[in-house]
C-alpha cells in the first residue's frame, strides 16, 4: 500500500492505507530529513525550514493542529502539546477542515485540493476549504462538517494531475451521496501538475 517517487527536492512517499508521514518514517527507521535531497539542507545548519504553518481550528475557532510547511518543500502535522509548545503527531486528534470556523452559514465552498489555494480563493472573497495531507485523504467527517456548516453547494477545484483528479471525484462522490449540489472545475490553460494558485 505505500507508493514512492522521486520529486524536484525530496522523495514523495504516500500510504494508501492511511498511514501518517511519521508512521512510515518510524516504520521505515528515517528520519523525515533523510527524504530530501542533500539530506534535507538548504543552507540554514542543514535543517528543514518552516516556511509556512495552516492552523486548523474547530467550530468555535480552538486550534486542534497545524499543516506545517518546511523548505525544501514538504509537509509535516503537529499539535498543541498543551505547555506551550508542539507534538509531531496527530494521534487521537479530531479531523477538521482548513478554516472550518469560515465557513459557517456560506451556502458555497469551493475545495481545493491544499490550503495554500483555499487561502488564495478567501483572498478572492471565495469561501474555501480543503483537507489535511492533501490527496487521497478527504473522509466522510468532512463531508459532514460542510453540512453542519449550512453549505449546501460544493465547487471541486482538482490539481491538474492524476491523483488530482482521483482525489476531485472521492470528494465529489462523497459530498454528492449527502445530498450537497456538486461542481467540478477544470480551470482552463491549467499546465499539468499545476493548481489554482498557478493558474
């Protein structure tokens, strides 16, 4: 079930099974650095460097985890360890979507497949939203957290590329099985592998 390939600056690894990042990493006796090129330096001590961090916060706005972006590019999950600082896990922690407590009575939602282009559309006064860990790993209780929200129309906005695409129609089954009006859109001159902010 655990996919791999190569990418510009690290190898990509993906559970088909769910496993988390740091599940296949102990599993596999590495360290999350070992996966990129040059052992993960970028000229800063020979550490990844956090670039980017998506706080995902339930209803009422509590902060639950954050989607953290490194550079070289990756993504690793942690959560509030409650004495001020971070656990690298997110074992026993409840799911939410990016900007849940945003999307309170919208109507609409536009999902993206990452937060970096929920953020750009919100920029756009687009209400938005998408999963953690990106493809592949939307869940029913997503679903159901967009109904409890009051929206009831849907726009899936898939990255161009396979898994993408894959992903674009498992949200769109699942929000189209509870009841919610659902839209795909290919936005046109999209170069492959490109998403909405490229575009």
């Amino acid at each position: 079930s655990l996919g791999f390939r190569d990418g510009e600056d690290r190898i990509l690894v993906n559970c088909h099974a769910g496993c988390s990042f740091e599940e296949i990493t102990a599993a596999a006796g590495i360290k999350a650095s070992d996966l990129f090129h040059g052992n993960g330096t970028n000229g800063h001590n020979g550490k990844p460097q956090i670039v980017e961090t998506y706080p995902y916060r339930d209803e009422s706005g509590t902060l639950l985890f954050e989607a953290v972006r490194f550079s070289p590019k990756g993504f690793r999950q942690r959560r509030p360890d409650g004495n001020g600082g971070w656990e690298w896990s997110l074992k026993g922690v409840r799911r939410v979507l990016y900007r849940l407590p945003d999307l309170q009575g919208k109507g609409i939602a536009y999902i993206p497949e990452g937060e970096k282009d929920a953020d750009r559309l919100w920029e756009l006064g687009i209400p938005a939203t998408c999963n953690s860990m990106g493809a592949g790993k939307w869940r029913e209780e997503y679903t159901e957290q967009l109904k409890a929200a009051g929206i009831e129309n849907v726009v899936i906005v898939p990255d161009k590329d396979g898994p993408g695409e894959t992903h674009g129609i498992a949200v769109a089954r699942s929000c189209f099985k509870a009841g919610l009006q659902i839209k795909i859109l290919h936005l046109p001159g999209l170069e492959e592998h490109g998403d909405f902010s490229d575009w």
